[in-house]
C-alpha cells in the first residue's frame, strides 16, 4: 500500500463511479462490496495513509452498504481489527450474529477475518484505524467478543483515541509527516491497550504503569500547542499526582518535561522544513508550539538537532531549490 493515497469520484460520469468505487475500495483499503441504495445518485473519496504499523483512512460518502464475505476473504491476505469512528453519523455494523447501531462518536470495532455487513442511511464521514493482528496476539481467538461491540469515544482512553484519529485524519495539509507518524504510532498503541483492557487481557510486555505512560503521551502529543503544558497541567488532566506524573517517566531516556520539549522542537523542526509554512517567522513557528522566549528556543533547538532554527530553514529551502534546479551538465 501506498504512504498516502486520495480517491474521489468527483468529475466521473455517473455510470462509472460504483464500480470504480468498489475496485478502490479493494486494493487500497479492505476487499468488500459497496452497494448504494440509489446508485444514479452516489459519490465518494477515500484518503488513507500508512502510519507505521498502522492504517489510517478517512471516507466521505453518500450512503451504501458494504460487506465483506467469506468469498473475499478467502481471497485476502489482510488480517486487521479496525476501529471504525463516525463522528456526526449513525450507523449499523453486523458481525459474529451481532448487529450493533453506533451514534455519533461511538466507536465499533469489526473484524477483517470474519464476514461483516455495515450500513449508512445516510451521508457520513468515517474514520477507521486499521490495527494488524500481528499487534493483537496476546487477544488469541478472544477478538470475537470485541467485534461489532460499541466503545464511548466522549471520555477516557476512547476520547484521546479518537481526538488522535481526528487529529491525523483531517491534518493532511497542517500536519507534517513526523507528526502525523507520531500521532498514528501513539493512537495504535492506545487502540491495543483499549482491547486487553475489553478483555480483561493484558497485552505482552504492556504492564499497567506503561499503558497510563502511553494516556499521558496521547494527551501531551494532542496539546503541545498550548503554552500552559507543563508536568502540573498533565497531571492534573489525567488525574493524578506530579509525583505519579515524574515516576511514570523514571525508566524512560527523558523526563516528562524533558519530552514535552522535545516533541515541541520536533514539530518545529518539521514546520520549519515545510515549504507551505514559508511565510510564517521562524519566531512565530516557534509560539505556534508553546516556545514564547526566542532566545530559550533557539539553543534548546541548536542542543537538540546541532544546527540553529534559522540555518535549519535556510539548508532545507535551498536544498528544495537545487532540486527543482536539477544537476548542472
């Protein structure tokens, strides 16, 4: 699968647009029929992005059925538990003789190794992470009484899980490769500790301690924005001690506040390479992610990459010019 791919059916005579839909559907996402009740009527787009071990798509769509049968099973080779998320649509998913209705902001987990049937009224958005089975083995055969089961996407580790996917799904043109990558590793962690949690299971080498590690990493990745993140603010998010907070982050390489720091310069460093951002000041990139003292900014940047946030952006954009440039003959 490609690291970034975009389908629509806008601009397509109306004839060709189910079955262009069905071969998309097939080879870039997961084999499964569509079928729309009127289909004179019908349109879709697909985006979907590999984000390290996981993926990640993002559908719009007039409403349809799609199903996925033991004939297309057979005939591949995906194996994923998907995390489907509508956030302004209701809708029905059907698996393992389960037919579940799923509102707005609830998400439902479906099976891609079993027949599943799922159904749209009507027009929605859909978001589905697609985590591999290789990630879910400590579940066993225990991941069909997860299937076609509704989770709440309004609090806990679903709302950071979701907040993630949104965060990603629709920060195509804002968010740079590192930190979409960032954010799907981080959403794929937190999917799979939401499964053992589901069946009372836990997951191999995935201890209590690391999975509230990977709560907290889930709300800093999510507010590196806000200037006030500091150990005392996601403490207090996530309901618990500073103490708790700096002990969670007693075996790993950085402290907490040293993390924070480090995944702000990182976004930073990103923007700072980003051609569509050239128009923003190299001080203005840094406020965007939480750095208001210039001076502070400037050698936390120069210790963490060896180079100053200026000589940064100034090596990438020529860089990107001798490359449109081309080699000298």
């Amino acid at each position: 699968m490609q690291m970034r791919a975009c389908f629509t059916t806008d601009g397509m005579r109306m004839a060709d647009r189910l079955p262009y839909w069905n071969e998309v559907v097939s080879n870039t996402f997961i084999p499964s029929c569509v079928r729309p009740p009127v289909a004179d009527e019908f349109q879709a787009s697909l985006h979907t992005e590999q984000l390290g071990g996981a993926e990640l798509s993002v559908v719009r769509a007039s409403p349809q059925r799609v199903s996925r049968t033991n004939v297309l099973i057979r005939g591949s080779s995906d194996e994923c538990l998907m995390f489907g998320i509508a956030p302004r649509a209701h809708w029905k998913v059907s698996q393992h003789g389960r037919t579940t209705r799923i509102a707005p902001m609830q998400f439902v987990l479906y099976d891609s190794n079993h027949p599943f049937e799922l159904e749209f009224d009507d027009d929605f958005d859909l978001n589905v992470l697609q985590v591999p089975h290789s990630s879910l083995a400590f579940a066993g055969n225990k991941l069909s009484d997860v299937a076609a089961r509704s989770l709440n996407a309004s609090s806990g580790a679903g709302k950071l899980l979701a907040a993630l996917i949104e965060e990603v799904g629709s920060g195509y043109a804002s968010n740079g490769v590192i930190a979409r990558a960032s954010m799907g590793s981080v959403a794929a962690s937190l999917a799979v500790s939401m499964v053992a949690e589901l069946l009372e299971l836990p997951s191999e080498g995935t201890p209590n301690r690391d999975l509230r590690r990977l709560r907290v990493k889930s709300y800093i990745e999510l507010n590196l924005a806000n200037v006030q993140l500091d150990p005392h603010a996601v403490a207090s998010a996530n309901g618990m001690s500073v103490r708790t907070l700096h002990g969670l982050f007693s075996t790993e390489e950085l402290g907490v506040s040293a993390y924070i720091t480090y995944r702000r310069l990182l976004r930073c460093k990103e923007d700072l390479s980003n051609a569509a951002l050239s128009s923003l000041s190299v001080a203005r990139i840094a406020m965007r992610w939480g750095f208001w003292n210039g001076a502070y900014f400037s050698r936390a940047f120069k210790q963490a990459f060896g180079i100053s946030p200026r000589s940064c952006r100034v090596g990438h954009m020529r860089g990107q010019s001798d490359a449109q440039r081309g080699p000298e003959l």
